[in-house]
C-alpha cells in the first residue's frame, strides 16, 4: 500500500504537469483503477479494469445557432491512443468510437461527468458501452473512464454570424480506462 501511495504522489503530479503537446505513458491499471477514480464515476461492482491509454488529439467544436445565439457546440473528438510504452494503440472518433488496433470497437454513452478543472479541461467521464464491433480486446468492455484531462475545451471567442458553421478543434489529453465485467 505505502509503494502505491509514494508512486502516485509522485507521478500524478508529473502527468498533472505535461502540456497538451506531451505524450506520457499512461499510469498502470491498478493503481488508477484503486486510487484516481471519484466515486461520482466509479464504475459499478464487478468491473474489472483491462487497459489503460493516454489520448492525445482535438475536440472538434462547430459554431451552431441556438435560440438567437452562437456558441460552439461539441461534434466530435478525434484523438490516438497510446500504451504505455508510446506507440499507438487506437483511435477515438465520433460516436463516440473507442477503436483498438486489432479492428475491435466500442461505442458509448455518458452516464456521469464532474468537472475536476472546469477552467482549463473538458470533464472527467463515466461512459457506459452501448455497442460492440469486432473481435479482440474491446469485445468485452463494458463501462469507461475518462480522467487526467487537459484542455479540449470550446473556443472562448469566434461563434458569431460570419462563422456560422465554421468548425474549430482544440487540443486534448486524457486518460481512458476500460473496464470489462
């Protein structure tokens, strides 16, 4: 127990620190699965954590009109995922889509958010899977975790009549846990 602790108090800091532009290995299964996870997106009992990936890409956003106003509305995330090792081992993409490198997918839905740092990253997430592609590694998955977040957040200015439609994507981190019953 006290290695884990002196690890995490170690470590979380430094992935706390690394800029979007940073790709850092993910931290390993367990020790986000027993230490990192709020309970408001905790998984159900009877999940097991089965891999853990750090993404690194864009929230896509569009410039939408919406009851006389503009604002920019999420379309889609686009981002690699990568092993701890730093080589890519997925991608993420509308639906959302979790795609691992053998062709199985999943698809989600949000069931529960909190935002840790809603001044400089996008929420933190329980997704519930609600479809399966393909055999492999994702077969099986049935809940994620999205956490350790690092911007995507929506453009702040630019949404106005000369932009309508106009798209705009802005950088990402974060760290997905797949869990499997």
């Amino acid at each position: 127990m006290f290695k884990k602790s002196v690890y995490l108090s170690v470590l979380l800091p430094t992935i706390a620190m690394a800029t979007v532009g940073d790709v850092p290995p993910p931290v390993s299964i367990q020790d986000y699965a027993e230490y990192s996870i709020p309970d408001a997106i905790r998984v159900p009992a009877g999940n097991n954590a089965i891999l853990t990936v750090h993404a690194k890409g864009d929230q896509i956003y569009q410039c939408v009109l919406n009851n006389d106003e503009y604002s920019w509305q999420l379309q889609a995330p686009d981002a690699r995922l990568y092993d701890e090792q730093g080589r890519i081992v997925g991608n993420h993409y509308s639906g959302p889509v979790w795609e691992y490198k053998e062709g199985s997918r999943v698809v989600g839905r949000v069931v529960k958010k909190i935002d840790k740092t809603p001044e400089s990253a996008i929420s933190w997430l329980l997704v519930e899977i609600i479809g399966h592609k393909g055999k492999g590694l994702f077969s099986d998955v049935s809940f994620i975790n999205r956490i350790n977040t690092h911007g995507g957040l929506p453009p702040l200015s630019g949404c106005d009549a000369n932009h309508l439609g106009g798209e705009k994507r802005v950088a990402y981190t974060a760290d997905y846990i797949f869990y499997s019953r």
